[in-house]
C-alpha cells in the first residue's frame, strides 16, 4: 500500500476540519450579514427616498444630518438605520452602504459592523493592487 495517498488525504482532510472550527465558533453577531434594498428613507431628511440611479448631489442632501464615512469616493457609509425586515439577521444591520457608479447609485446595502469591515478591507485590498500595478 502506497502511504503517500493516503496521508496526503489525511492532511487534506485536517486542514478541512480546522478550517471550519472558527465558523462554529463564532457567534452570529461576529458574522457579516448584508441585505440589498432597493429603497431607504432618510428620515432626517424630510423623508426623501434614496434609491438606485439618484444622484450622488441629492443622497447628499438627503442624508445632509447624518454622518458620513468614505470608504472610497463611490462607497459611502451611513450608521443608525433600521432594517424594516422580519429576519432575525437583518436586526443587527444598522449600517447603510450606498454604492456610485457615474455619480449615480448603483447599489443600497443594509449591513451589519463586520460587514462594514469585509467591505472596507476589499476595497483597502483592491486600492492597494491597483498601486502595485500601476508601478
């Protein structure tokens, strides 16, 4: 019998095995949920509805009371919003991101913290690749 098979399906299959450990582990806070709407209502401004294709001038001006967080010149970042969805998971997505594309919403996003996170470090990722290749 030939142990090279055979141990190197045992060390696949370890490496299986303790990779799935921390997702048991982890709490389903600790998970990034993200839920794509098509609509918000910014309430603080007079009720407007932000939806895909409105300008970036008038999200601004709707959300002119809330703070603002950059991840990038087209991802904005808007905390202290409420999901008016029944699922458990949406409870914890208090964060609203709004994606641009030619000054235009592309996409709305309700997310939660470690969302936030996952997206910031792609685009953090995805900036520092494109200064790698552009040297």
């Amino acid at each position: 019998m030939n142990t090279r098979p055979v141990s190197a399906l045992i060390l696949a299959t370890a490496l299986s095995v303790s990779a799935s450990i921390p997702l048991f582990a982890a709490s389903k806070n600790d998970l990034p949920v993200s839920i794509n709407v098509r609509t918000l209502v910014a309430t603080s401004g007079g009720g407007v509805q932000i939806e895909r294709g409105m300008s970036r001038w008038d999200v601004s001006y709707a959300m002119r009371y809330n703070f603002r967080e950059e991840l990038s010149p087209d991802v904005w970042v808007y905390t202290g919003f409420r999901a008016n969805v029944d699922s458990p998971a949406a409870q914890d997505c208090k964060t609203v991101v709004i994606t641009f594309a030619h000054n235009r919403v592309s996409n709305l996003q309700l997310v939660n913290k470690p969302a936030v996170d996952v997206i910031a470090a792609n685009l953090k990722l995805g900036s520092s690749a494109t200064n790698v290749a552009s040297k």
